[in-house]
C-alpha cells in the first residue's frame, strides 16, 4: 500500500521531523552513515532515532556502535561542534537495539519487537547485501528475509510507513527509459511471476543445495530467467515485489544508482569500502588498457550526499503520508556522464599521476600509449584478458618446465646456472601472480558487464524533482538534490578519484585505512549516561523501551 503526494502543500523538513521517532537499518553501511550524520546536522529538531545494528567479527553491537560515532569521518563535523557535549547530544537523539534483520521479530522476540514498534514513526531501511554474486543464504537472509522482518515491526508501528533502500538495477536487463513504478510479480523482461513462490524456490535452493557454487548457480539461472543479472538485483527486486504487495504497509521505494564519493558532505571525496566504481577505476589505472564497455551508454553515478539528501527529503514526504511509490535517486536523465566520458577521464587522472612519480620521458610517453579506451566485449583481441591471461600461463608452464629438466647447472656451472635458476622461479612466480590478478579482472569484467556494456539505462527522476519542489524556500536551498550542476571532469579528477586513492583502493591493495582518532573519553562519558538513564525512574513516554 503506498500513499500519494501533494504537491500543491508547502514541506517544511524541521516540521515534518520534530519530535519524530525514526527506526533505522543499516547505519554501518556507507550511504546510511551519511544519511545519519546528515539528519543529525540539518535536523536535529528529529525526536529519537533507534539504530538496529548487529555484532559483527567478535566486536559486540554495542561496542561496534560506539566505535562508529567516536571516531567515523562522517561525524567528524558534528564531533567538532559539539565538542565537550557530544555525547550528551547523542545519547539524546539516539539509541541502539541490537538485532538481526535475518531473524523473526529482530531476534528481539515479540513482545520487545511490538514494544519498540509502538512509538516509531517510520522505518528507513537502509540494510542490505551488495555483492553481486554472493552466497544465496546470505543473499536470502539480509536482502529479503531481514527486509520482510523489518516490514513486519513497520506494520505494527503507528504510521505502518516504512521507506525501503533498493537499487535502481532492479530494472534488470533492460535498456531505453526506466519509469519510476513497481508492478507486483511482473519481471524485467514481462514474465508473470508469484513474488510469494518465487521466494519460496529461493528457500528451497539455499536449503537443499549442498554447495555454495550450486546454490549460486541455482539461483543465477532463476535472476537470468526473469531478467535480472545477478543475485543481487534478484533478491533486491524480490524484496520489492514482497514489500509492495503488503497492504498493510505505508511503503515508498528509494532506488539510487552508483553511489560514490561524497560532492560535499561530509567533506568532498569521502568514500567507504570498495564500491562499485572503484574496482573499474583500479582497473583502468592499470596496464590493462581495452575496457570492455559501450563508450556512448551512460554512466549513472551519483554522489552519496546527493542521495543521503533526497532520502532525507523522501522520509519527511512518508511522515506526511505523501510519498510517492518509487523514486529514482539518478543523474543520467538530469546530467548524464558516459563510459567514454569516465573512462577519458579516468586516463587523465592515472596520467597525472604518474606525471607526479620520478619517470623518464621516454616512460611517460609509452604510458601516454597505454590509455584505457572502451572496446566491444563480444570481440576477441590479442590485447584482451583471455588472451593475456593464457599467454602468462603458457609461459610459467614453459618456464617450469625448463626448471623441471634440471640441466642449467650443467650445461652453464652451478654457480651461474644456479642463479639462472632462482631468475627463472622468481619469474615463473611472477607470471603465476600475474595470471591470478588478470583472472580476478576478468571476473570483476564478467559480474559488471550489464551494467558497464550490455544495458544502456536512462532512469526517470520526476518524483524526486516534484519532491523537491514541494519544500520551502529554505530546505530547498539546505536539502537540494544538487547532481544538476555537478562538473563531471571537476568531479572525476578533484572529487572522486582522489576520495578512492584516499579510501577505497588501499583495500583492493590488502591495505589498512584508517578513520579518525577515536575522541577521547567519548565512550566512558556514554556508558555513564546509559547508566543515570537507566537509573532514573520511568516516566510514561511515546519513546518504548525495547528493554
């Protein structure tokens, strides 16, 4: 059940937020972060935000928490303008409940579950998997079942809204003109299908598949039927299939596409982890130069803060109960960028920075050759990873076995054929590294080749512009959309490739990146407010204990 917009009524955000009791998923993931750092610092007139989170590698929810508002780049602003009183202001607005979205009720239990329901507002589901291809147990678990689980607390809560966090790749393998609509149990590609057995086919995979290479291709070959590429885009549409056929909830469908590094906020450039560019922009600064993509398809990224802002916006129209049923959070109907585009661009920047590194002319010229340009994928070429991959393989093998014949010593001393022989292993490892790492690009090639060559999409973002439209002078200036202006070449050179060298490719490097100094005495000063709240008396509030 969704509810319909207004478009004639002026929207105030600090009106439509305060004294508001939010629920959120997802807060440890890249875009919720934002959202939650953004929220805080434009509306802090917001009553209560609870945050679902769960332990994670030995590190309690708890602690996990902590850690994230103590020393996350994020909060960096809002650490800096509450200074001494940090704490105090968010252990104010905010509260955590440890859960698992992959478990009825939380993992919570009922009654603690319905109690937390009773006072929340909306629910903004942020959570979700974003590996393409990961196991469909784990798929199945966080994308759908922790999706419906979540959807059961919205239903019980006092406005059954609840604002779900997809992609806009739902849209499967299609390209032209994406609308912005949902129609239950119709797939990509116009296959009629039940969202209720398809889910059930799903359970029945990860139940009776023995492996993970068989439960992956099971589920695969269902996407690929209905026209969806992956798992992901699978269980992520599943979810929204499921949730839009509920009538007893209030649900609006937020589907951003690429999201990538912050424009502004919370500081130009911030990223988190490897997402979806940074893999491609790794390989392009590589010396793998034919990319396999379409350089007229476009290349729909955009900004975190952009979509951090307009979920903002989309969460208060839900409050008001005038939220349209899908909104697309897009860039290439408003400002588009093409591969050709991103991949000259990409060029420029690894040119830059190997103009920065001690090299001699004559290297930087042969690197000058060696720029990335878009080519078909459906072609075979000599300079293509299949080729290259079979050429360092072909040589370790030859290499190996001159080693096996063990006739260097003999033939040219054991002293010189001795170090001829250790030349010939360091070698021989070297093109085993180097045929590992090109079989790893093409893999990464196989899993992006939807969306980077196959499918061209052009995303409708009426929705979203009439939202925007409905907000008052003000929030319009504070809460704009802001992708209608952005410089695609200021963006790609100052913003997004230097946010990736900061924090996302030092991990495709197995490095370590780190966050900011953990503010001192932050944690103790928290644990004691938790203390006096718990020792204060209880007094009758809309804010319900999960206790």
């Amino acid at each position: 059940m969704v509810a319909t917009s207004n478009p004639s009524s002026s929207l105030s955000m600090r009106e439509s937020f305060a004294g508001r009791h939010i629920l959120v998923t997802g807060v440890s993931g890249f875009l919720g972060k934002v959202w939650l750092a953004w929220l805080l610092q434009e509306v802090p007139d917001v009553g209560r935000i609870t945050v679902l989170l769960r332990g994670k590698k030995g590190q309690g929810a708890e602690q996990r928490f902590l850690r994230i508002l103590a020393s996350s780049p994020v909060l960096r602003a809002l650490r800096q303008r509450h200074r001494g009183n940090y704490a105090e202001f968010m252990h104010d607005k905010i509260r955590m409940v440890e859960g698992e979205l992959g478990q009825p009720w939380l993992g919570l239990g009922e009654a603690a579950a319905k109690r937390l329901a009773a006072s929340v507002d909306v629910v903004v589901h942020f959570a979700g998997m974003t590996d393409f291809e990961p196991d469909p147990r784990q798929a199945l678990a966080i994308n759908v079942l922790g999706s419906l689980h979540i959807s059961d607390l919205a239903a019980l809560s006092q406005g059954k809204r609840m604002v779900y966090v997809s992609t806009a790749y739902v849209a499967g393998n299609v390209s032209g003109e994406i609308p912005e609509r949902i129609e239950v149990g119709r797939s990509p590609n116009g296959t009629p299908f039940s969202p209720s057995e398809e889910f059930e086919a799903l359970q029945a995979i990860c139940q009776q598949s023995s492996t993970r290479s068989e439960r992956i291709g099971a589920a695969s070959e269902r996407a690929r039927r209905l026209g969806w590429p992956n798992i992901y885009t699978y269980t992520k549409a599943l979810s929204e299939h499921l949730l839009a056929a509920r009538a007893d909830l209030h649900l609006t469908i937020v589907r951003p596409t690429i999201v990538e590094s912050a424009l502004r906020f919370p500081f130009p450039g911030w990223n988190e982890g490897v997402n979806t560019s940074a893999p491609l922009v790794w390989l392009l600064s590589s010396s793998f130069c034919r990319f396999p993509s379409r350089a007229h398809h476009r290349f729909d990224v955009i900004p975190v803060d952009a979509v951090a802002r307009a979920t903002s916006v989309i969460t208060a129209l839900a409050l008001k109960d005038r939220s349209e049923a899908v909104y697309h959070l897009a860039t290439s109907s408003i400002n588009p960028m093409s591969f050709g585009r991103a991949i000259d661009l990409t060029a420029l920047a690894s040119r830059r920075m190997h103009d920065r590194k001690s090299r001699s002319s004559l290297e930087k010229r042969i690197l000058k050759h060696l720029d990335a340009y878009a080519v078909d994928g459906d072609r075979p070429s000599r300079l293509g990873l299949p080729f290259l991959r079979a050429n360092a393989r072909q040589l370790r093998d030859r290499l190996q076995a001159l080693l096996a014949e063990k006739r260097l010593r003999s033939l040219l001393g054991d002293s010189l054929g001795s170090r001829v022989e250790d030349k010939l292993r360091r070698l021989s490892m070297a093109c085993k590294n180097t045929e590992r790492r090109w079989g790893q690009m093409e893999e990464m090639l196989r899993l992006y080749r939807p969306f980077i060559h196959d499918n061209d999409y052009l995303f409708q973002t009426r929705h979203i512009r009439e939202a925007y439209a409905q907000l008052n002078a003000e929030d319009r200036r504070r809460f704009a959309f802001g992708v209608e202006g952005i410089d695609w070449r200021h963006y790609w050179l100052e913003v997004q490739i230097p946010g990736l060298e900061r924090w996302s490719l030092p991990l495709l490097r197995g490095e370590k990146v780190e966050g900011d100094p953990p503010l001192e005495g932050f944690e103790e000063r928290w644990l004691d407010l938790q203390q006096a709240a718990f020792a204060r008396p209880v007094v009758p509030s809309r804010a319900v204990s999960v206790g």
